[in-house]
C-alpha cells in the first residue's frame, strides 16, 4: 500500500511541477499610454483657419520574452506619424478602412513612442494595440517628482527597518499565543 501512496505522491508532484513550469516561463507581456494630447484650435495660419494636434503613445514589453507582431490599429489614417526611437513597421489598410503600423519584435523590457501630428478633425481614434500573445494592456500614468538619491535610500532603510519590526512582533504574537494556549 505504501508503494501505492508513493507513486501516487510522485504523480500529484509532477503535476503541479508540470502546471508551474508552464506558467512560470518567460512571456512577453505589451503595456501601452498615453503621454499627451493636445488641441490647437483655429490656428489662423491659412484661410479657412484649421485645427491642429498632436498626441503620442508609448508602447513597452514589460515581459521577459520578445513580443512578436506588434499591431497598432487606427479607425483611420493619421496624418503623420512618427516611431521613437526609430523602428523598422509596415503599414496596411484593413478591407473596413483601418490603418494598421506593424513591428516586428519588441525586446523584454523595450519601448518606443508613437508621436502623431493630425491637421484633420476628427483625430484618429486608436483602436487597440496588440501582439501575437494578446491584447496591450493600457496602463494609466501620472509624472511625479524623482527624490534626490540620499532621500530615497533613508526611505528604503525606513521601510526595511519597518518591516523587520513588523515580522519581529508578529513573531512575538504568534509565540505568545502559542504558549497560552498550551501549544508549545
């Protein structure tokens, strides 16, 4: 019977390896925002005055594998657009009238910005972004001031020093529990 246990262990072990290995490779995993929009409205430059804006979004893998077939699809054509840090895309027209940026591959931890200038209203709406392992998830984003070094080290010591306190009484509890309910 013990024999029987023993394999049984064995297969139950293989499995949740198998289901972990699985889950725990590297993916890539595409996060997209928006850095800025902006409206000039009636610029009086020519004759009727037109509108002009200007919008950019940033695409990163955030994961730790390439992602691969990277498509950036628009309800229509913008008037210009620009990749930064420059990359290699190929641009098509779904049979419905979509424009669709195409890249290749995009490295684990790699980004790049899509800068748009339009002089037509409406404004290109930005359908989705997505690669060959799902949909991007659209992330939102705030600026926030960068500490000086020395700062954000003290804070760090802080918040080790916190928790070390916190684990150490928890500890604490969890004898002093212990012993008045006669475990230990």
């Amino acid at each position: 019977m013990s024999d029987l246990a023993g394999y049984i262990f064995t297969g139950i072990v293989l499995l949740i390896v198998g289901y972990l290995s699985h889950y725990l490779q590297p993916k890539s995993k595409v996060v997209s925002w928006m850095h800025h929009r902006f409206l000039f409205d009636g610029v009086d430059i020519t004759d009727p005055p037109v509108t002009f804006a200007t919008l950019a979004y940033t695409i990163q893998n955030v994961g730790r594998k390439a992602a691969e077939d990277i498509e950036i699809v628009h309800k229509s054509k913008p008037n210009f657009f620009k990749l930064e840090p420059v990359l290699n895309y190929e641009q098509c027209t779904t049979p419905s009238g979509e424009h669709v940026v195409k890249i290749p591959s995009l490295g684990p931890k790699e980004f790049f910005t899509i800068e748009y200038l339009v002089y037509r209203v409406p404004i290109p709406e930005l359908l989705h972004i997505r690669s060959k392992d799902g949909p991007s998830a659209f992330i939102n984003i705030q600026p926030t001031r960068i500490f000086p070094k020395w700062f954000q080290l003290a804070v760090g010591f802080f918040l080790f020093v916190g928790i070390g306190f916190s684990a150490y009484w928890l500890i604490m509890a969890v004898i002093f529990i212990s012993k008045g309910i006669g475990i230990s």
